[in-house]
C-alpha cells in the first residue's frame, strides 16, 4: 500500500469542484499535495486580548465580546455581513464581504474571541475578515482565550479570488484528509534534527501553536523537496 496517495488526491475531490478549478488557474495546483505545499509566506501572532476601548488604527488584536447584532446589505454583485460586537466599554464592527453564510453562523447573544487587523471606517473600529472562536456556553473562558489569543494566523500568498482567509480554509479541508504518510525522510535523520514526521510537519507549518514550531516544520519540508530533487537527477 502507498501510504503517500492521500497527497496525490485530485482536489477536486476534496475541496469541491469550483474552489479547486481556481486553485488550478491561479496556482497550477490539481492534488492535495500541491495544496499543502503552499506555504505561509508570514504569520501574525494575535495579540493579547485587548479593550475595544483601547484598539487603534493599524493594531493587530483580539477581544472576548458579545455579539450585538447583525446586519446584511446586499449591492450589485457584492453581500456585506456587518456583525455589531461589544465588550461592554465599546463596540466594534465585524464586516465580511460576499460570505452570507456567516448571517447563520453568528447570531445575537453569542460570545467569541475576534481577531484581526483594526481599521477605521466612517470613524468607527472595525476588523475586515477577521478571524474568530466562539465560547461554547458554560466553557472555561480563561483557558479558551489563553489558547486562542497565543496562536500564530498565517498569511498566505494569495490572489483576488483567492484571498489568504479562503486559502488557509481550504487547506485545512486538505489537512483533514490526510492521514498516515509514507516518510521520505530515514528515522534516524528526523531524530538527528529532531523533525517531525511528514503529516505533523504539514500540520505544523499551516496550523502551527508557536513561531518555532513553524520553523521547524518548514525547515524538515523543505529538507523534503531537496531531497526529492536529489533523487531525480
């Protein structure tokens, strides 16, 4: 059995027909292997939860709020969610563009942790796409904002139609569908440098905990590549 089939996938057939047609023009991807060798080209550490009251333009940061409400504005060829959020010591707006799904997802009531790049519209706070985790009722909300506010986001390269958001999505359907892999690399050379084995070196470098993590697994990736072009010469 070959255990590296899963990353020779058509995406097709794991992301959807439409998504993986764009993946193909934009990036010449057509398997979940292409996919999940596009890297992160940065992350953005969430900052620490931060008052909205205290936000200013350009910071990067997270706050645990309410949801206060929610309003959708349909244009010509474009859907505007704005999702009304509030701490208590200010509001801020949540705006997503031609994502009408999120209207089902976030709903009056609901508590969540919001993280993204501050901007000023029409001289109010607001986060364009940001990304977020709603507190399950009756969780422990310390422990869910410790793991959410330290994580690392990463920052894909990307195009008008397929924006980093839309990448890191789709990769982690890729992600999901992978699981044991045949390692290229011998044991005793993961040991020597103390990398991961293939599929946690996939997770590591698009979903990882820590900026050292990232290095690691883009380091042993990499290590990969240059051992494959290797063999073909």
């Amino acid at each position: 059995m070959n255990l590296e089939a899963p990353l020779e996938k058509p995406l097709k057939g794991v992301i959807g027909d439409r998504t993986a047609a764009v993946f193909e023009k934009a990036f010449g991807y057509v398997s979940v292997g292409d996919l999940l060798r596009h890297y992160p080209r940065r992350y953005v550490l969430r900052g620490e939860l931060t008052d909205i009251t205290e936000l200013k333009e350009g910071d990067e940061a997270t706050v645990v709020a309410d949801i206060k409400k929610v309003n959708v504005r349909r244009a010509p060829g474009r859907i505007i969610v704005e999702v009304i959020i509030t701490d208590g010591s200010a509001d801020m707006a949540l705006t997503f563009f031609n994502q009408a799904w999120r209207e089902k997802q976030l709903k009056v009531g609901m508590r969540g942790m919001f993280a993204g790049k501050v901007g000023i519209f029409n001289g109010k706070r607001q986060l364009s796409h940001p990304d977020y985790e709603i507190l399950p009722e009756g969780g422990d909300e310390e422990e869910a904002a410790a793991s959410f506010a330290g994580k690392a986001l990463p920052v894909y390269p990307a195009t008008t139609k397929l924006p980093s958001w839309k990448i890191a999505q789709s990769i982690e359907i890729a992600l999901d569908s992978i699981s044991d892999l045949d390692d290229p690399v011998p044991a005793h050379v993961l040991k020597k440098f103390n990398y991961p084995q293939l599929r946690e070196a996939f997770l590591s470098i698009h979903q990882p905990t820590t900026r050292d993590e990232a290095d690691i697994a883009r380091a042993r990736l990499t290590f990969d590549e240059a051992l494959v072009f290797s063999k073909k010469m």
